[in-house]
C-alpha cells in the first residue's frame, strides 16, 4: 500500500489544468468521475478524496466487479509508469518554481526598489514641508511677537496718554470745582449783603417816617396844648373846629398805626422770606459734592435765589455791575423777573427731569464718515451714558447702493450687520461701551440729485413706540422732513429739537446745473426749509451763526463735540517739559479734496503779497486731488500734499499750527480737533468760527493777505496749555450740558403747535405730498 500517497499525489496533481491533457480518460470515464466527485462533494462538504478512488468506488459500486480486477492489475503494473509520470511532474514543477521564484524575486525587487525611492521621495517633501511650515511658523512668531510690541507700547503710550490727561483733567476738574466755590461764595456774600443793604434802606425809611410822625405828633400836641389854655375864652364854633381837630387825630393816630402795621408785617415776611434762602444757602457745602455740572450749579443757584422770592428785593443792589469779574455760571448780572423763566423752562422742554425718553433721528450713519453720522451717534451715546433713555434713528440703504457711499469692502446685507459695525466704532474710536443705547433702523435710499439720504415709504415720526415718544430730538430738520409728509412731529411727541447741521442754502446757490439758476434753487430751498422747520419744530438749535434763521424758536449754540481721544493727545502733550521739541514739525491742513473744503482759500492767500511762507502739508483725498495736485506743481505753492490720514494719527501730533482758510463749513470739526490736541488754529474771522475764538490758541485774520505773516509768527513760539475750562468746553460732555440747556423754553411760553402760522405751515407741507 506504499503506492497510495503517491497516487493521491499524482491525482491531485493531474487535476491541474496543463496537465490534464497527458491523462485525459474516455468520456464515460470524465462524466462518471464528475458525477462521483458532485455527490462526494454535495455529501461530504468537508472530506473532498482524490478522483481515481471515488471513480473506483463508483466502479464497484455499479457492480462492474470484472473491471476492479483489471484494473488493479492495470495500475499494478502502472505503478512504475505513475511513479516516472510523478518524478517528470515534480520536474516540471520544480522547474516552474524557480522561475516563479526568480521573477518574484525580480519583481519583488523592482516593487521594493519603487517603494523605497517613493517613500524617499515623500521623507524628503516631508522635510521640505516641515522646514517651510517651520519658517513660516518663525515668521508668523516674530510678526507676532513685533505686532504685539507695537500694540504693548501702544496701549502704554494710550495709557500715559489717558493717565496724563485724566490727571489733568482731574486737577482742572478740582480747580474748576474750587472757582465753582468761590463764585458761589461771592455770588451769595454779594446777595447777603445786597438783601443786607435793602432791610436796612427799609428800616432806616421806617425810623424817618417813625421820627417825623413823633416830631409832628409833637408839634400837633403843643399846638393842642396851647390851645387847651385858652379854652373859657372860645366861642360856639371854636368847639365845634375842636371837634373836628379830635377826629381828625384819631383818624391820623388809626392811620399811622395802620401804616406800621404793614411796615412790621412786610418787614416780618421779608425776614421770613431771607430765611428760607439763608436755609438753603447753608445746605450749599453739602449739596456741591452731588452738583456734576455747570448747569446743576445754576439750577441750585437759581432756586437758592427764588427761593425765598428775594430778587424782588435785591433787584436794586444788582443793577450795580462789578468791573473785572469773571462769571463762569451765567447768573451774575441778570437775576430778576426775566432771568426766572429762562432758569425755569417748561415742563416739556426740560430735558433734566428725571426719567425722560429721547429719540434721535438722523439721516448718515457708518460707515459714511460724515458729520450727521457720527455726531449723532456720539450725542446719543454720551446721553445714553448720562443715564437717558435714547433710541438712534437711522437709516438702512440697499446693499446695491452701499458701495458707492462706504469704504471699499463694506457691504451690509442686514441692519444688524451694521448696528454691529456702529457699535465696534463706538468702543474703539471713542472708547465709549454702552449696551443701553437702542438703535433702529428705517429704510431708504440714496438720492443722487441732492447728494443726500431720504427716507423711502415710511412715516418716520410713527416707527417709534408710542411709550417712547416723549422727546425727539431731528438732526436737519429740513432735511429729514423735506420729503416726510405723515404725522405731525410736534403732535406725536412733548417737545421737537432740530438740530441744523449743514448750510444748504450755500450748496443750492452754487448749484447752476439744469435749466434753474442757483439763485432761484437758493429761494425754493429757503422757502421750504422755514416751512417744515416752523411745521414741525418747537426750536431749532444751530451750530452757527451761518445758517439762516428761521420761524419760531431758533437760536445759535456748539452742541458739538470732540472725541476723548483728541483731548487725551493734548493733555498729554501739554504735560511735556519741552513744548518747543513736542511741536516741532511746523504748519498743516487737513480736509477733503474739495475745492469749496478751503483749499481755494489757502492757494489764493499764498499767493498774496511778498512774504514768503513756510511749507504747509496738507492731507486729504476725494475728487479733485489730481486738479489740486496739479494746481500746486503750476503754481509752485509751498504746499505738500499728502493723502488723507485720521485726524488721531500718531503723524500729526507734531505738527504747532493748523491752518483752516475755509468759510464754507458751518461748524469745522477739524478746527476743534486741532484745538483739542493742544495745537494753534490760524482760521478766518467769520461767523462759522465765533465759537473759536474764545480759546487762547485761536489766531484768527479778517484779510486773507494777512495769512502767511500771521502764519510765519505763529510757528515761532509753542502752543499755550489749554486751560481745564477750555478742555472742558471742547469735550462731548460740555456739548450734551449745551444742548439740555439749549433745547428749553423759557417758563409760560406756548408751544408753536398751538400757534396759528406753524398749524398754515403743516397743512400747507401735508397738501404738498
């Protein structure tokens, strides 16, 4: 039986496909052998036997026992040809092995050799990966580490900036504070001793008449008494001229008991009266902590003074004006019947009584850097900060039209998008927080044709809630209500401010285009301007003088601002030991690249006279840089020309003089900020520039030949240190104080709803739409 393996080799070995040809059986022989092997396989899944025993099973298993025989016999004496088949087989397969090994071993070289090259390929784009990542990492580290050393000794610098200012504004604050004391202080020993002066005018009268009603009872008794002496020697109508004289004594003794009377009685009510201010006057030590302003002052002044109902009393000793006396409170010299409604508005116009709503509506807003955006925006975040309740009206334009008012890349698909930007603005240009603040926003659209925003489909006086409706204060007036034909303001809300920002007339003058003269555009403009302003205003608040006056209450007050910043700038430099080496970098002008900016004005002054001038470097952009630029090198000007920079940058703290020849701005922010940075101002003597001159560094010219001399002997000495006083009047909190006190009308005044002309002017307006 040693043949069996070799069998079961050979079997398997033979079931391969090249070598079944050297073997093939018959027919028969294949389909019985097929037929054997399903069955095994169908029966025994997991027994699979070689195919020459099951085809010998299946041959005994038909009964073919005549066949086994032979075919043992055969397979017997085959052993020896299936044993030479097997060794051939081994051969051949043995044969095929090695090739298969020398081409696997070829191929597995060739693969690993691919391998290996491709993963060095990828370790050294690896390496050279890390060391650009690794250099670039370095560079992002020390572009870091430099940004952060720039933004540390910014922030330092800021902080000096802000420490220094806010010391100084602290000790100006404390000065301030001190002349407050003892303004009040002279203010109250002059009324004490003007009220003294009074009781004792009344008093030394009373003693006068006291004395010559005694001397003439005197002689009245005298008289009766020499009478008496001679009585047997009268006659019948002696007696009855004796009767007579009797009631009439007593007549003149009623009287004049009567006559002091009263004189005791007004003296004990005037004493009565002085008591009440002397009570209050007392209180004064402990009410000036809480006292935050200048108008809380005067407030307290003015209800300390009628208190008691003394002016009446004291309005003799006040007509004397005292020479050379400072009066930063407003009350020195016209305290009496008239001054008491002006320091006592009404109810509505009060704008200090407590728990007031105020809405502002505007007509710009950021990132439109123009001044009805940002001054209103800054209002109604310091009245927000003063504790109001303030909402800020402004408008939303469509993302189409965004683009050619905003900077580049500043697109706004949501007003929330945009009352985010607002807000960032607020905290980081005016460093300013406040979360109180509402915003809200109204559709509208750009109008081309008058360069400005209007309101589209809405009724702006309506978009407000009616709980907050109290008072409204409308940035242009003429402008938001030149298209607005809805509800009247005046009847909505308790008490109508407009605050006039831009001199329109100027802008229709000068606009010739069309078939219509500027002229005629300047004659409509104004027309419809006093109609809207008289329909619905109760008074309208003008930066100055140069706007036109209109019906109704109108007045001229800065209720502008400058922004901390600017102040910090000039606190800190005024605080350098060596102004010289601080403003050392002569003469400057900033503004639009505009021909009405100014720059006109200045290009013509240089050109006056013989005095020559030093360099001037002017900074701004806008569409007449490339006329301006080229007027210049024509010219040759002593002018260069830089593009436009903020204001704040650190570039222009150097700078002694700035130069604003301008007369077409109503209010110059650029002159305040200038001014707030501790600078000198070299601007003309108009009445857009009134509110300047109170400063010391203000240097203003009435011919524009005076300019360049004017300018040569500015730039020879340094500025003066702003006073705390001056700091204070240029900072937004001075401008809201303005504005609360602007904004009232004086006690008993009616409101112009209730007048005839404003009601004409309302329907004529309403009839128009």
């Amino acid at each position: 039986m040693a043949w069996l393996p070799l069998l079961f080799l050979s079997t398997a070995l033979l079931n391969q496909p090249l070598l079944r040809p050297l073997w093939l059986p018959s027919a028969r022989s294949c389909t019985l052998m097929c037929d054997s092997t399903q069955k095994s396989t169908s029966s025994h899944p997991q027994k699979r036997r070689p195919m020459l025993w099951s085809r010998l099973r299946r041959r005994f298993r038909h009964g073919r026992e005549e066949r086994h025989e032979e075919l043992l016999s055969d397979l017997e004496s085959d052993a020896g040809v299936v044993e030479d088949i097997a060794q051939d087989i081994e051969a051949v397969l043995e044969n095929r092995r090695k090739r298969l090994r020398l081409k696997l071993g070829k191929s597995l070289r060739i693969f690993r050799a691919e391998v290996l090259d491709e993963m060095e390929s990828q370790r050294s784009a690896v390496r050279d990966r890390q060391t650009r990542l690794k250099r670039r990492q370095s560079d992002i580290l020390d572009s870091l580490a430099a940004l952060r050393e720039d933004i540390v000794e910014e922030i330092e610098e800021t902080l000096l900036g802000v420490q220094k200012g806010g010391e100084r504004v602290e000790k100006g604050l404390n000065r301030l504070r001190s002349d407050w004391e003892q303004e009040l202080n002279i203010l109250i020993s002059e009324a004490r001793a003007d009220v003294d002066f009074a009781v004792q005018d009344i008093e030394e009268a009373i003693s006068d008449q006291r004395e010559e009603w005694r001397q003439a009872v005197d002689v009245f008794n005298k008289q009766y008494t020499q009478q008496e002496r001679f009585a047997l020697n009268v006659t019948t109508s002696d007696l009855f001229k004796r009767s007579e004289i009797d009631l009439r004594l007593s007549e003149i003794q009623s009287s004049i008991s009567a006559i002091s009377a009263d004189v005791e009685a007004e003296i004990a009510e005037f004493k009565q009266r002085w008591t009440v201010t002397t009570a209050r006057v007392k209180g004064l030590p402990k009410e000036l902590p809480r006292l935050r302003s200048l108008s809380d002052v005067r407030a307290y002044v003015a209800d300390t003074i009628f208190a008691g109902d003394t002016p009446q009393l004291v309005q003799r000793s006040r007509r004397r004006k005292l020479a050379n006396a400072q009066d930063p409170l407003g009350v020195r010299y016209d305290i009496g019947k008239s001054s008491d409604a002006w320091l006592r508005p009404t109810t509505e116009s009060n704008l200090r009584l407590a728990n007031r709503q105020i809405t502002i509506v505007t007509t710009a807003a950021l990132p439109w850097m123009t001044g009805t955006s940002v001054n209103p925006l800054l209002r109604a975040a310091h009245l927000a900060a003063k504790g109001y309740n303030v909402s800020l009206l402004l408008p939303f334009l469509p993302p189409s039209e965004q683009t050619s008012l905003f900077p580049s890349g500043l697109v706004f698909e949501r007003p929330a998008q945009q009352e985010q930007y607002s807000r960032w603005w607020l905290e980081t240009r005016a460093n300013m927080k406040v979360p109180q603040l509402r915003m809200r926003w109204y559709p509208a659209e750009y109008c081309p044709f008058l360069g400005a925003i209007i309101q589209k489909g809405v009724d702006l006086a309506q978009l407000v809630p009616e709980s907050e409706r109290d008072v409204v204060v409308l940035e242009e007036p003429e402008h938001i209500n030149w298209y607005h034909h809805g509800a009247r303001w005046t009847s909505l809300y308790s008490h109508v401010v407009g605050v006039a920002h831009t001199n329109y007339l100027q802008y229709a003058r000068f606009n010739n285009e069309g078939a219509v003269p500027g002229s005629v555009k300047e004659k409509w403009t104004q027309l419809m301007n006093n109609l809207v302003c008289a329909a619905y205003t109760d008074v309208v608040v003008k930066l100055s003088a140069t706007l036109q006056d209109v019906p109704g209450n109108n007045l001229v007050c800065n209720v502008h601002g400058v922004r901390s910043e600017f102040l910090a700038i000039g606190a800190a430099a005024a605080q350098a030991e060596d102004l010289d080496s601080t403003f050392s970098s002569g003469a400057y002008f900033l503004g639009k690249s505009l021909w009405t900016k100014g720059y006109r004005e200045l290009f013509d002054a240089l050109q006056m006279g013989s005095t020559n001038a030093t360099d001037i470097h002017t900074y701004g952009s806008g569409p007449d840089s490339e006329a301006i630029n080229a007027a210049v090198f024509e010219k040759k000007l002593p002018i260069i020309v830089h593009d436009a920079i903020d204001h704040a940058h650190p570039t222009l703290h150097g700078y002694r003089l700035f130069v604003n020849p301008s007369t077409s701005d109503v209010l110059c922010t650029a002159t305040a900020e200038a001014l707030a940075m501790g600078k000198k101002v070299l601007i003309p003597d108009h009445p857009s520039n009134i509110f300047f001159k109170q400063f010391s560094n203000t240097i203003t010219y009435d011919d524009p030949s005076e300019l360049k001399s004017l300018m040569n002997e500015a730039l020879e000495t340094p500025p003066l240190p702003m006073s705390p006083m001056e700091q204070y009047a240029l900072s937004w909190e001075a401008a809201t104080e303005r504005l609360l006190d602007a904004a009232a009308l004086p006690a008993g005044s009616r409101r112009p709803k209730e007048k005839l002309m404003p009601q004409l002017a309302y329907y004529t307006h309403f009839a128009m739409g």
